[in-house]
C-alpha cells in the first residue's frame, strides 16, 4: 500500500515538474525572441516575391507584412504621418525594382528633409477606378491614413470610367412579377462584375498562387512569364 502510494506521488511529482519545464521554456523563450510584424494580405499574400521577365525588361517585386509593395508597415499607427496610395501598374512600379517605385522614391525624399511619413502603397497592376474605391473601403479602417492620393492615368483609367458608368446606367428591364427582384438583382451584379472585376476576385486570384499575380500591360511579349 506504501509502495503504490508513494510511486503515484512520483509519477505526480514528475508531471508537475515537466509541465513546470514546458512553461518556463515557452515564456522564457519568448521573452528574448522578437514579436513577428502582423501578417496581413490586404493586396497581395504578405511576404511574398515575384520575378517578372518580358522582353523590355526584368524585375522582381516583394510584398511586405501587409500585402503591399514596399517595406514593412506596422498596423499600429505611430508618430509619423501615413499616407495610403492607390492607383494600377503605375503606382505599383510595373518594371521597376522595389527601391525604384516612385511612392518609394517620394518617402525617402520627404524623410530626407526631415518629415516623418509613411507611405503605404496599395497600388495593382489592372486595378481601374472603381476597384481603387472599393479598395480604399477596406484599406482606410485598417490603415488609419492622414491622407489618401490616387494615381490616375489619364487614358485608361478615365476610359474605364466611362465603360463602368455606361453599366450602371443601363436600362432596367421592366417591373419582374413579385419574387423575382433578388434573382434580377444578382444578374444586374453578376453583369457587373463580369465587365469590372471587383478588388476582391483579383485578391482571391492572386492568393491561389504562392506570388502575387499581376496582368501583363499592353505592349509587352506573348512570352511574358511570371515566376
């Protein structure tokens, strides 16, 4: 009876102190460990790379703790003023390497003359203005900006414009029967989506693969691959 009582106040005793060691091990690891920045895919999959060769050119493109082009961001505001970007290939820096993205190039200017900014550039290759909207309603509570700048391109995004108002101010077929309103509705949508692509369809595409997914610009080779 002795013997039975004191091998289960070993056993016991030897729980405790392994559940006493797995403790310590993990708080005190993580003590000296640095927290990894928040990992988002706002845009595009967080830390991810992309080579992009064509016959003009080669670069490669990394997307930062948030989905976007550039540095690191942390999701916490801090001191320095934030300014989000939006616009299509010419805001995300289509053919040029990281540090050569003009939203880039502009942050080191202004830093460089001692202002304290932050610059987070949401920009996508085939983005067009209606899906810069419905982006900048997802991004702007999450990101907090002081300001928000959009780059148009005068040709295509204006163009687009147009061709987007033209659908939402198409006819409506005549009064449906009771009960047929919501199955109209969702035609009317899926019509829409189906000549404007939403931010959300290019964000789920693009998650599907292990880099960022960008539409090849008119003008560039059939044989353009994206790695």
């Amino acid at each position: 009876m002795a013997a039975t009582a004191l091998r289960a106040l070993l056993l016991a005793s030897s729980l405790g102190c392994a559940g006493l060691l797995v403790w310590l091990a993990d708080h005190g690891v993580g003590a000296f460990v640095l927290p990894e920045a928040e990992l988002r895919s706002l845009v595009f999959p967080a830390r991810a790379e992309a080579f992009y060769d064509t016959y003009e050119f080669q670069f490669t493109a990394h997307s930062n703790n948030l989905g976007l082009r550039g540095p690191d961001i942390p999701l916490e505001r801090n001191a320095a003023a934030r300014v989000l970007f939006l616009g299509d290939s010419y805001t995300y820096g289509w053919g040029v390497e990281d540090d050569q993205v003009w939203v880039q190039l502009a942050e080191q200017l202004l830093r460089a003359r001692g202002r304290a900014v932050e610059f987070a550039n949401a920009g996508a290759p085939g983005m067009r203005p209606l899906q810069y909207a419905e982006l900048a309603e997802e991004l702007v509570p999450v990101l907090q900006p002081d300001l928000v700048v959009v780059g148009l391109l005068q040709g295509d995004d204006l163009r687009q414009s147009e061709s987007d108002l033209d659908v939402a101010a198409a006819p409506r077929p005549p009064s449906a029967p009771a009960g047929a309103g919501a199955s109209s509705r969702r035609r009317g949508r899926a019509r829409r989506r189906r000549s404007s692509p939403s931010s959300r369809h290019l964000r789920a595409r693009a998650s599907r693969r292990s880099t960022p997914r960008c539409s090849r610009p008119s003008g560039t080779a059939a044989s353009t691959r994206i790695c």
